[in-house]
C-alpha cells in the first residue's frame, strides 16, 4: 500500500533469524502498539527490548507447566458448567422452535451461535485461573465484562475505515479522531483497567492477611515482586483480551471443522467418552487425563495449524540489518503470516491443505514425527511464533482449548447449519486482531444422552 515495501517471511530459516537470532531488532510498529495498547494494555505482548526481557522473566514461572497442570481442575469445572448452560439454552429453544425432522433428535436440536459460548466460557476461565475472579459470563451473556469485549472485537465498519487511514496518517492522530469508534475503544479501555486495578487490590489485600496463596496467574505475578501495580493492571488487560479472544476463536473454527467432518467428530466423541469422566459427575480430570488422549491432541493440533486464530503479525526494523544476507533498511514493515508457513508443502507435505488430524497421531512407539505433526521444521507450526517472543501462554491456551472441546463434543453433536458452510470460502472472516467469522458460526447442535 502506498507503495511502501513489505517483506513477507515464510521460510524456516527467515523466521529462526527474526524471531530468534536477531528478534529484538524487529519490534512491533509504534502505531500497531498504539491502537491494540488501548485495549491489549502496555503488558509483554507489546513490551520491547530489555524491558520485554525483564517482563518474560518475571511472569515465567507463573506459565509454567507445573503450575498450568494445577488449572486443569479449574478448567474442567467451567467445561461443566457451560455445558450444563448450553444444555439448557437447546433444550429451551428446541420446545419453542423445533429444527429437527429426525425423530431421535427432537426436543434436544437447536441452532447455536459458537463463537458467542466460547467467548464466554473463555473469558471465565480466564478470569478464575488468570486473574482469581469468577466473572459470570457463562450465566449472563450480557453481563458487562463480556458486553465489552463483544463489542470492542465485533466487526465495525468505522474501525476497518479507521484502520485504512491509519496506513498513511499517524496512529495517536487517528487516535484522537472524533468519531464513535475512538470513543467505544476509549470507554472501554477505561472500564477494563478499572476491572484490572481493582484485582490487583483484591489481591495484594487477601496476600497482606496472609490468606491461603491461590493457584491464578496474577498470584504468581505478585508474588515475583518483579511489578508495579499499574504494570500489573497493563499484564492482566492483556491476558484477559488476548487470553480469551484466541482461544475462543480456535474453538469456533474447531466446531466449525468438526460438523465439516463428521467422522473426525465422532471418532474423537468416542474417545472423549471412553476417557473422560462423564460431564454431568462432580469427578475433576487431572493433566495426565487429557495427556493420555492422542486424538483429543491430534484434533487440537490439527486446528491450531489449519485455523491459527491470528492470521498474521507484524514487525519492523528498529536499525538496518539482513534477513538471510538481504539487506533490509531500518523502517522495513515484515509480515509473520501462520496461514501461510501453516500451509507450506515443502515443510508439511503434499497433504498441507487438508485438514488431517491423522498427522499428528503415532503410527508406533518409535514414531517421533507425529509430536511436529510430520513437519521438517519446529518452524513450520507458527501459531504460538517462537523464540523469546513466542506466546508465553501456549500451555495455558492448549490446556483450556482440549478440555473445553473434550467437553463439548462429548455432549453434543455438530452439525452444519446450512448446506453452504460446507465450502469454506463461503465463510466470510472479519479482519481484526484474531480471524472471526465476520457474521457469527451458527451450528445446529444436537443434545448426545449417555455422557
């Protein structure tokens, strides 16, 4: 655009040298960290340089997986509860507006929005693993927390147009525009970090009163001395955005695949049931439970690779320097793009745009090629990026996204709301931070008894 020069990086040994060897000199532009900063807070996502460093370091321990293994319970209770909700939403719908002919399913079909149930069973356990406070989105969808993310995240016409102008005009000018969107962002950043400071408090007070220690996130940060309280309020606004926006995404394009291809979901159903305790009992599942179910990770892994729910990223040369001895001038826009590293043939075979959760299953005890999904290079898979500035939440992300989707086919069945979907270019996607269906993921979905 404005016939300003991009370079788009796609090849294993390109992106080890960006996101690895030389990743401090290729920094997120000022206006990318302007405009998502207002929402995502100033925490490690935008951090830079030795200011990054000191951030990673210091919320490390509170990701590790030691300490993730300690939320599954936690995860698996808000996979309960949500499920009992939706339950209650089809069961409701199906006796005043039936819509299924087939007499098995009658009484217990109904046509569901998604997206709208992942982001709220999302943003709760984000809220009690994360942070230490229930936010009751499962409960009440309008409940003002997940009113404003749904409208900071829904698609907007003026902020595309905003968007565009940002190309040519600096982002704290656009910033400034008056104009509604400007002032929905603006409204809504001020509400999230008063929701950010005020845990903060919350929990500083229960440490001061020397309350038992909890398993969250913010009670690891806090304990690591490493914050100030407004650093701290920056790190919970982006966990909780970026936290529960990704992976709810990953779960609206997995429903999406699973109804595509049903025996997948129905293979993966009988596993679930198989293994898991069934959903209606009090029985808490434990790491190595959802460890011990290859398909329930080849499906997660698969989906993650197909529908990386962040498309692209930027980054821009803060000095002059080379990518694999090109010369890139400081200044230089470069495009990291998952959907397209996801999809090379030469790093995943000639299968790479078929959805095959095959791929990432053992053949064998020896077969080490199924852990990369048969991919030649750990750079291959690049939703999570890596080197320093790869997602520190992976573990976190992958943990909540298995058991929710454990959940949620275990219970119910998947299928296309219309015949259309089949075809996924049929599927418009809204841009934005995270890849959306720009007009919702509407499934019907079916009530399976027994689990």
């Amino acid at each position: 655009m404005a016939n300003r020069e991009r370079v788009l990086i796609t090849g294993p040994k390109a992106l080890s040298e960006v996101l690895v060897t030389k990743n401090y000199v290729f920094e997120k532009p000022p206006g990318l960290r302007n405009s998502i900063g207002r929402i995502l807070g100033e925490g490690i996502l935008l951090a830079e340089g030795d200011e990054h460093k000191i951030q990673r370091k210091n919320l490390m321990p509170a990701f590790a997986f030691r300490h993730i293994k300690d939320l599954y319970p936690v995860f698996w209770q808000k996979t309960r509860e949500v499920v009992q909700a939706m339950d209650n939403h089809i069961l409701a719908d199906a006796a005043n507006q039936p819509t299924s002919t087939d007499p098995e399913k009658a009484g217990k079909t109904a046509i569901i929005e998604v997206g709208n149930w992942a982001s709220r069973v999302t943003l709760d356990i984000i809220g009690v693993a994360g942070l230490g406070r229930d936010f009751g989105a499962i409960q009440d969808e309008n409940s003002e927390l997940n009113e404003t993310y749904r409208q900071l995240f829904a698609p907007n016409r003026q902020a595309l147009i905003l968007n565009l102008l940002s190309q040519f005009l600096p982002e704290w000018f656009i910033g400034r525009l008056p104009v509604k969107r400007n002032e929905d962002v603006n409204a809504a950043s001020r509400y999230i970090r008063s929701v950010c400071r005020s845990l903060v408090q919350e929990k500083k007070q229960k440490i001061a009163r020397k309350e038992p220690t909890d398993h969250d996130i913010l009670s690891v940060a806090l304990e690591s001395g490493g914050f100030s309280d407004e650093n701290l309020a920056d790190q919970l606004m982006t966990f909780l955005a970026a936290g529960h926006e990704t992976t709810a995404t990953s779960m609206t394009w997995a429903i999406y695949m699973l109804a595509r291809f049903p025996k997948v979901q129905e293979r993966l159903r009988q596993e679930v049931r198989e293994l898991l305790p069934p959903i209606d009992s009090d029985t808490d599942i434990t790491s190595l439970d959802i460890d011990h179910m290859p398909y329930l990770n080849a499906v997660c892994n698969e989906v993650l690779r197909y529908y990386s729910p962040v498309p692209m990223t930027l980054r821009e040369t803060n000095q002059e320097t080379e990518i694999l001895g090109h010369k890139i001038p400081k200044g230089t826009r470069v495009i990291i793009a998952p959907w397209a590293t996801n999809f090379d043939k030469s790093l995943w075979g000639p299968d790479a745009h078929e959805f095959n959760p095959d791929r990432w299953m053992p053949t064998n005890a020896d077969d080490k090629r199924a852990a990369s999904g048969g991919a030649t290079s750990n750079f291959a898979f690049m939703t999570f990026l890596h080197g320093p500035r790869s997602c520190i939440g992976q573990a976190f992300a992958k943990a909540e996204f298995a058991c929710i989707l454990a959940g949620w086919v275990g219970r119910f069945e998947f299928e296309l709301k219309d015949e259309e979907q089949r075809d996924e270019k049929n599927i418009e996607i809204k841009g934005g931070i995270t890849a959306r269906p720009s007009k919702g993921m509407y499934m019907r979905a079916t009530i399976v008894d027994g689990w």
